[in-house]
C-alpha cells in the first residue's frame, strides 16, 4: 500500500488509485500518468520506487488536493458569506446554492439546519 499526499492508496490499478486522492478525478489521474511516462494499467505495488517519487512530485507541485484544496473551498464559501452575495446568503441559511427548487425538494440540504 502506497503513501501519496497523506493518503493510503490500494492495490488496484494507478488510474483508479489516485482517484481516493481528494481533488483528483480520472482524467487528472489519467493526465498524472502520462506526465510521469508510467502505464496506468499497472498495479500500485508493481510501481518500482523511481515511478511511485516521480508520481509524488507531480502531485505536490503541481496540483491543489487534499488538505490544501479542502481549505480553499471553504475560504471560498467563507468569502462568499462575508461579502453577502446571494450565493453567500443560501449557504449560511443551509439552502441550495444553485437555482434549485425547494418547495418539494432540498431534503438533504434543509436536513442539517434542524
């Protein structure tokens, strides 16, 4: 089991593996590999160490997950509260954001306000 950006990857093919990442979906992954020359058929224990430091630094350097990523979002919806924008407003009353109905729907959103 391989440690990359504080997540314990599985066994399973690189493509897939990278996505239980936070902020890296299966084309960032995709791109990832063809940064870093490695096939993304292979297992994750069958990366020698080479691949697995080359893997690592892409990710590091060159794109936002995790923790990091986590913390910008909720800067962003921060930011949007405290400029008082609608957006900002629907957030901080526990009500969808983005234009959906909620005279029948919103359960799950509504939900957490109790």
């Amino acid at each position: 089991m391989a440690r990359i950006a504080g997540v314990d990857l599985p066994n399973k093919r690189v493509i897939i593996a990278l996505t239980y990442i936070y902020g890296i979906g299966k084309s960032t992954s995709k791109k990832i590999l063809e940064k870093a020359g490695v096939d993304e058929n292979i297992r994750l224990n069958d990366l020698n160490d080479d691949d697995l430091a080359k893997l690592r630094n892409i990710i590091e350097n060159e794109y936002t997950v995790e923790g990091e990523l986590r913390g910008k979002v909720q800067m962003n919806i921060k930011r949007l509260m405290d400029i008082g924008c609608y957006r900002g407003m629907r957030h901080r009353r526990g009500l969808p954001v983005r234009g959906q109905r909620t005279k029948t729907n919103a359960k799950t959103r509504k939900k957490w306000r109790r």
